[in-house]
C-alpha cells in the first residue's frame, strides 16, 4: 500500500494571528510562534474571501506548492493570549 501524497498530509491544529492579508491577490500570512506560514483566500474555512490583520486565528499546515508548509483550514481561534504567538 502506497503511503498518501505530501501534499494531502496535514499537521495537527495551531493558534496564530494574521499577520497581514492582501485584498486584491487574496494572499496573507498568519504567525505562530515565530513561523510565518502564507495561505490563500482559499484556505478560508467559512468560505470568505477576506481575514482581517490582527485576528486570531486557528488552522492547520499542510505541504503546498514545491513543499513549503502553508496554512489551510483557516477559522477564527477566539480568545486566546497572543504572547507565545508573536514571540520568536
């Protein structure tokens, strides 16, 4: 039996904040502890198409394109301490 593709393997859930989002190419960058990992519109797991910088947010990471990590299943986290997320 074949072991499932990379890019179809995700990690566990994180805690970030959104570091920045951009509008017109839906593109953003959440933050958790230290790590920057990008994510598209997308990823958005409400179906939305916009995140606003400062959220706080819950996703998992799974391997994207050429392998890098990026965020997917993005959600609102509510309240949760922002200190461990911004520290690196």
């Amino acid at each position: 039996m074949n072991a499932p593709a990379a890019s179809h393997a995700t990690l566990g859930a994180r805690d970030g904040v959104v570091e920045e989002f951009d509008d017109d190419r839906g593109l953003g960058t959440v933050v958790a502890r230290g790590e920057r990992f990008e994510f598209h519109c997308t990823a958005i797991a409400d179906g939305s198409r916009h995140v606003a910088v400062g959220a706080v947010v819950r996703f998992t990471l799974a391997a994207g394109h050429g392998g890098r990590l990026e965020a997917r299943d993005v959600s609102p986290a509510g309240p949760v301490p922002l200190e461990p997320f911004l520290e690196g």
